[in-house]
C-alpha cells in the first residue's frame, strides 16, 4: 500500500500537462495506456447519456465493463464526475 500512496503523491506532484503525459508514457506500456484512454472515453460515452448497451454495442464490449464507470458516476461525490464537469466546461 505504501508504493500506491508513492504514486498518488507523484501523480499529485505534476502540475503540467506535458510533463503528465511523458510520466504516464514512461510508467505505463502502450497497451495500458490504450486501456486507460479507452476507460476515460466509456466513463465520456456515460456522462454524455449514452446507455450502457449502446456503448456495448458501439465499442463491442460487455456490460460488464461498463457497469463500473456506470456506478461511479452515479455518485455525485465523484471526482471522476468532477474531472468530466470540469473538462467540458473548457
């Protein structure tokens, strides 16, 4: 558990976009990066009012995957609510 608050408090060290980017292009292979992006654009489709099924059927995934993200935005404590508020009101 110690290493994971040592990456929160990297994460919460960087305070620019490109320096960002290059620290998660370093920590993480492509195909985790792709996995992340991949996340961040179903938690999109969701907050954008898209249904669970019709993101499964867009991106040809289960609802399984989608239910997660589904959950989580339910929550209006949510920093990944925030952080999606935020990003659109830009």
């Amino acid at each position: 558990m110690q290493s994971y608050k040592e990456l929160v408090r990297a994460f919460s060290n960087i305070d620019n976009e490109r320096d960002m980017e290059k620290f998660l292009g370093e920590i993480l292979t492509e195909s985790e990066l792709d996995a992340l992006v991949f996340r961040w654009r179903l938690m999109k489709d969701l907050y954008h009012g898209e249904t669970q099924r019709h993101i499964a059927e867009k991106h040809h995934i289960s609802l399984c995957k989608i239910t997660r993200g589904s959950k989580i935005l339910k929550n209006k404590n949510s920093i990944t609510l925030k952080l999606l508020k935020e990003t659109e009101n830009k």
